[in-house]
C-alpha cells in the first residue's frame, strides 16, 4: 500500500513531518532541525512534532543518546506507529498527549522512571548527566491473553530501544499464586509503599555482578579470606 505524499497539504503537520522522515530521511539516517524547518517553513514548533512523533514510538536520538551526533543532529533510528492513517474506534487516541493527561501519568508512576527509578533532574551514577522523564506506550499481555498499550514514565536514558520491550502482565499476576504467604505479605508491603529498601548483602550483590571480570575476582578472593 502506497504512503500519502508529505506534500500534501490537507495532511496535519505531524503526519507531514513523519512521512518525510519515514520515505526522504529514511532509517538510520541524520537530519537536523534546520532542514525540517526548510522543508516545512509554514509549520510551526517543528520540534514538538519530531516530540510528538516520539511518543507514538518512533525512535530519535539526538546526541545525548547517540554520542557519534553532533550537537544539532538528529538520527531517525526506527519508524513508530503510521501516524497518517485514519485511527477509528474506541480506545484510539487521534493526538499526542494534553498536558494533563501527562501530569496524571507521572503523578501516577510516582515521578520516577520505572524502569531504573530515577528522578527527574536527578544525576545517573557515575556521571554529571541528569535525567530527564518522559512518557513512552508500552505493550502489554493482560490476563485475558489480549494485549493492550498503556502509558508508562520512562527517563530518556532507558527510553533508548525500550520501543520493543513488552509488559507480560499476565505471567507476572500470575506468579503470585505461587508465592507463601510471608512471602505475600512482604510484597503488598512494598507494594503499598511503591518501596523497596535493599539490604547491605543485596547492594554489594548488585555491586559485584555490575564489576568487570577481573575485579568480580578480586571480590570472590576478599569473600573467601573474610570467610575464613
């Protein structure tokens, strides 16, 4: 089935935008944001469309994500959902997010990113870089067997390729049939306080299987000589 043409004018902007990079750019290609302004010099906030199109999936990288751009680069690594066709029917959403519906989100998620638990504006370890959240669609199997696509907060760092990733809600409700029930009680606790404080011997674990080789045995001589 043949594309629109991002010419065409009765298309909305971000329909336009997507369409070239999808058949002009191209996938693995770099663009910048002065290009798409000359190719759409009536259009508006061209950088909210490139935003909009990454929370429908698509994936773009800048530099801080993709560290052989320059600073005003940008590389269309995958295409996201086909924002030019006709989305019909219940549960579609025909827009990008409003700002409220993001505020609900990350009010919901805590202000963390779920995957690795920062904060916003928070440093990453190791590093002078600050996290920045954002809201990505996540697949997800429900216990039906049907899936569904539901709004997850994610910080930009774990965003990175996370468009693949699938949420098996299915298999994780139902590990928990299998669980006793100290076991039970220990997890409505740090579900209650959507909070889990690791001891000393599960942060030098954490610790020890981030190490390169040569110093996880270091690690395992120093544990047996503690060991006695």
């Amino acid at each position: 089935m043949a594309l629109p043409s991002w010419e065409d004018p009765k298309l909305g902007s971000m329909k336009r935008v997507a369409l070239w990079l999808a058949t002009v750019a191209g996938e693995g290609r770099i663009f910048t944001y002065t290009q798409l302004r000359d190719v759409f010099p009536g259009v508006a906030q061209i950088d909210r469309r490139v935003r909009d199109l990454r929370g429908r999936g698509w994936r773009i990288d800048t530099a801080r994500e993709d560290t052989q751009l320059g600073m005003h680069e940008l590389r269309l690594v995958s295409v996201g959902e086909p924002v030019w066709e006709d989305r019909k029917g219940p549960g579609k959403e025909t827009s990008g997010l409003t700002g409220t519906r993001r505020r609900e989100v990350l009010a919901k998620d805590g202000h963390i990113c779920r995957s690795c638990g920062i904060s916003v504006g928070e440093d990453y370890a190791g590093s002078f870089e600050r996290s920045q959240l954002d809201i990505a669609r996540r697949e997800v199997r429900l216990p039906d067997g049907s899936t569904a696509v539901e709004l997850i907060t994610e910080c930009r760092r774990c965003r990175v390729g996370a468009s693949q990733l699938e949420t098996d809600a299915a298999q994780t409700i139902a590990e928990i049939s299998h669980l006793g029930s100290m076991e039970l009680r220990m997890l409505d606790s740090w579900v209650k306080e959507d909070k889990r404080e690791f001891g000393k011997v599960e942060l030098l674990w954490a610790a020890y299987r981030t190490m390169p080789a040569d110093s996880r045995e270091r690690f395992r001589v120093a544990l047996k000589s503690s060991l006695g």
